[in-house]
C-alpha cells in the first residue's frame, strides 16, 4: 500500500497515485497533510512535488510543520519506505528526514525539460534496486529551487555513506557541471539517509512512467520498492 501525502500546492498527488495505482497496479490512498497517524497497511509514503504552501519563506520549509510529518517521520524511523520527489525532497531536507539544503538554481531561473541522471548507488536504497549500477535514465525536472548543499562533514558522510543515489550527467553518462541544471554540489540529483529506506530527488519519476507519453524510464523506481517489499514478505 501507497500513502500519497498532500498538501495545500502539491501538484504532483495524482500523477503519483496513477502510476502506483493505474501503471503497476498497487493499492493507494491520499493523506492530508493536517492527519496526524499512517495506517498499518501502509509501507511506502510518498511526498509528491509541487507547490507546497505556495513555497513562501522557501520550498518546504512550512510544510515541516505540518502535523503528518511527524507520522512520516516515525514511520521512516521504524523503517518504513518513503520517497520525497522535487517538492517532496525540500521538505525532507528540512525536516532532517535528509542531510542538507536546497539552494535556488545558479540561474535564479525555474527550469523545466528533461535531464539525464546516473545511477550512482543501487544497491543503498530498494527504491533505485532494479537500475544497473552506471545506468543513465532520462527524467524530467520542474524546479527552481534544486540547487544541492551541503556542509563539508555533511558530504563526507554522504560519501562515506553512499548515499548518492541519482547525479545529474550528460547522455552518455559523463558527470560534468555542463550538465548539472541547477548548481547542485558533487551533480546531485537525488540521495538517500543512511539506512537506504528514505530516499529523495528533484527529478520526477512518475513523469516518466508510460511508454504512452514517450519514456518510462521513471517507472522502475516504483516497481523496485514494490519488488523488495513483496520479496520481503
């Protein structure tokens, strides 16, 4: 079972449920963001992109308050699934479900196309575990806030960690700042904590999901976090 959590400006709910509930055909619901409690048959969380809070102050820094983010919190402390995507990735960041910042683009300018991004550490997360370790995937993003920081220590960990998931690169995979969008340190387009069950990234997976709409590259993701759980169980 999906948990879709909204917020007031998240525009990115549906597309999410579509793909888990119409695309691999899983069980989803919406939550609220002003719910309080993650029922039990619940195993992965979704904190979709959009708008949240029309992103006054900065992205996601209001919608930490929100009262479901100390249920995902818990649930992501007692090892539950949970992915954050653009929107959802800033509000994990400031939540402290996530190490680091966002930034705005380098630009100062929202960005909005395809990129292409690596896959950098696939076996950390059961999120990226059906990719190749290398495999280049083309995913859209929508942001102006994607710009990754972190602290010098802070890196040290993610690296030491491995907890790089996703970097931006070009089409033959080459990790350059010519293809970084938006500034982000070390090309970072998505990580995930320590314990690999929590995983956020600025490009949309559930964007790319359907042959239909000219690229499935994203639908891998959602299919891998299933295909862990059922084995798991």
């Amino acid at each position: 079972m999906f948990a879709i959590v909204v917020f007031p400006g998240s525009n990115c709910d549906h597309d999410c449920y579509h793909v888990v509930r119409h695309v691999i055909g899983r069980p989803a619901r919406f939550i609220w963001h002003k719910e309080s409690g993650i029922d039990k048959d619940v195993k992965v969380v979704v904190l979709p992109g959009g708008f949240s809070h029309g992103d006054y102050l900065r992205a996601g820094a209001l919608a930490r308050f929100s009262p479901i983010i100390k249920a995902v919190t818990d649930f992501a402390n007692d090892g539950g699934f949970v992915i954050g995507i653009c929107n959802g990735f800033q509000i994990l960041l400031e939540s402290g479900l996530l190490p680091g910042a966002m930034l705005r683009n380098r630009a100062l300018k929202f960005i909005c196309k395809d990129v292409f991004v690596k896959v950098a550490n696939p076996k950390k997360t059961p999120f990226a575990s059906g990719y190749k370790e290398g495999r280049v995937v083309r995913l859209p993003i929508a942001h102006a806030e994607g710009n990754y920081f972190a602290s010098g220590s802070t890196v040290e960990n993610i690296i030491k960690h491995n907890q790089i998931i996703f970097t931006y690169c070009d089409k033959d995979g080459n990790v350059s700042d010519e293809a970084n969008p938006n500034g982000s340190l070390l090309n970072i387009a998505g990580i995930s904590n320590k314990e690999g069950n929590v995983i956020g990234m600025m490009p949309h997976p559930e964007r790319a999901s359907e042959e239909i709409l000219g690229n499935s590259d994203g639908r891998l993701l959602f299919e891998s976090v299933v295909q862990y759980i059922e084995s798991s169980t």
